[in-house]
C-alpha cells in the first residue's frame, strides 16, 4: 500500500472559504476538495474567540439536539498538515469527524469545557449561515 501523500481535513468556522483565517490553509497550498455535511450526530457552539469561532462537539447518538453540520474538506501535504495542526489553539483540537456519508477524515473539533456557557448554534446547521443572521 502507497503511503498517503495528502491529509484531507474538514474545516467548519474560521477556515472556511471567504473567512478570515482561510489563508492559513491556502498559503500552505491546501486544495479545497468539497463542500459536505456531518453525520447528525454534532453540536455546534459560538465560541468567544478573536477571531470569532464555532467549537464543533460529537455527541452521542441519542442526543436529539444533535445535528449534521456543513463543514468544507481541504486537502494538504503532509508536511503541511503538520504545521497547520501545530498552530491550532486550545480549545481546538484535530481529530476524526464523522461525514454524513460515513466516511471520516482529519477536522477541527473542540474541547466540551469550552462550550460551557456558548450559545448552541446547531440549529443553523453551520457557522456562514449562524453569521449570515448577523450573529457572532
């Protein structure tokens, strides 16, 4: 088996094309793949960050709060991949998301203590259409 020279990573806030830290992926040379959502199994939380950021919590699968998130896949080179994952911040974190297709790649998640107290945005079904209400 070919070792993988690419990481896919879903991006659901900041990075997202058009957003303000969506540079820190394209300097790197990463490539937008696609746009897709989440399994139905995922909260989303405005986090007081600069700039303003979602936290994306798994939940489990009886959590009718739950819901499919849109997030956007970014593919980057490994070396790439390393440098990006080593300036995401606390509470943010790069682990496994699940896809609504069942598939699961590389993605921002974040830590549940940081979402103590954020409003849950889930109900939006993504961060651009949270902000596009004039919220956060």
């Amino acid at each position: 088996m070919k070792p993988a020279s690419s990481i896919e990573l879903a991006v659901v806030g900041a990075h997202l094309r058009g957003q303000p830290l969506n540079a820190q992926l394209t300097d790197r040379g990463a490539v937008f793949v696609r746009s897709t959502r989440t399994r139905a199994t995922y909260r989303l939380y405005a986090l007081a960050t600069e700039p303003p950021k979602p936290g994306l919590v798994r939940r489990p699968e009886d959590d009718d709060a739950a819901g499919a998130i849109e997030v956007e896949i970014w593919s980057l080179g490994l070396a790439e991949f390393g440098s990006f994952v080593s300036e995401v911040p606390p509470p943010l974190t790069i682990g496994r998301v699940e896809l609504e297709d069942g598939s699961d790649v590389a993605g921002f998640l974040c830590e549940e203590v940081a979402t103590i107290g954020a409003p849950d945005i889930t109900p939006f079904g993504g961060w651009l259409a949270y902000r596009s209400q004039g919220a956060g």
